[in-house]
C-alpha cells in the first residue's frame, strides 16, 4: 500500500486521496504501476495485457489534461489492426510519447525526457516500449501528487 491509500503498482486505484490536483487541473492522475511489471506483464500474455495498458495510458493522458488530443479506442485499433498496414501503429506509439511529453510538460518536469522515436524503436528491442513509457508516466504521477 502507499501513503495515498492505493495499491503502489496495481491497477485498481483512481488517482490519488481525493484525486484532483492543487494546482488547477481538476483531474484524477494516473495509476502507479510497476514498469518491469507491465513490460514482463505484456511478455507472459503475448502482448494482451499490453493492449489493454495502452488504452488506459491513453485515456489517463486524456483525462490528466484536456489538451491531449488523444481518442484512446482510436490509439488502440492503431496498433492493433492498423499494425497490418504498419504506419498507423508507429504513428500512434510516436504520437503517445508525444502526449507523455505534453503531460510532463504540465506537471512542470524536463519536457525532453521522453522520445516517441526512442519509445517506437525501443518496442522493436523486446517489446520494451511499455516500460519505458510508464517508467516516464509514473514520474509525471508523482510529481502532480
């Protein structure tokens, strides 16, 4: 359990204790999760439990700001069917990156850390884009928290 009343690297918990930030988005943050767990997550059911995170991370985005442009259904039939054509689905991993840098942005961190590019080419190196993107989403968490 963490100071905030949730499960640290579980999936269940709504944003923090009252889930709406002090600094003017009246909006819950995401959930904390292990980054080795979803990548090794992501491994063990052959990219399903993959699916399903990144749907949530897209809608998290959405919801953390209203400036993320982001249709989380959308994102996910990218990199699902759209992977058969291939550009939909680098287009949509590049594109979550860029809205992790959007969210990072927001919660006041160094816009630079996360790469879209790097995060695609890193999902090409044992799948290890989720771990490198919720290793980054958990940083923009903690700092709204």
């Amino acid at each position: 359990m963490s100071a905030r009343g949730g499960r640290m690297f579980g999936d269940v918990r709504e944003g923090s204790s009252g889930g709406w930030f002090a600094t003017g988005l009246a909006t819950p943050s995401g959930v904390m999760r292990s980054p080795v767990r979803v990548w090794l997550l992501t491994l063990a059911t052959f990219g399903l439990y993959g699916l399903r995170w990144y749907y949530i991370v897209n809608r998290e985005l959405r919801d953390f700001d209203p400036r993320i442009q982001v249709r989380p259904a959308l994102a996910l039939l990218s990199v699902t069917l759209g992977a058969l054509v291939i550009v939909p689905a680098v287009v949509s991993i590049v594109h979550t990156g860029s809205r992790i840098a959007q969210a990072q942005r927001r919660a006041g961190l160094f816009a630079g850390s996360v790469s879209g590019i790097r995060g695609l080419l890193l999902g090409l190196v044992l799948g290890m884009t989720p771990l490198y993107y919720q290793h980054h989403l958990n940083e923009v968490w903690i700092a709204r928290n």
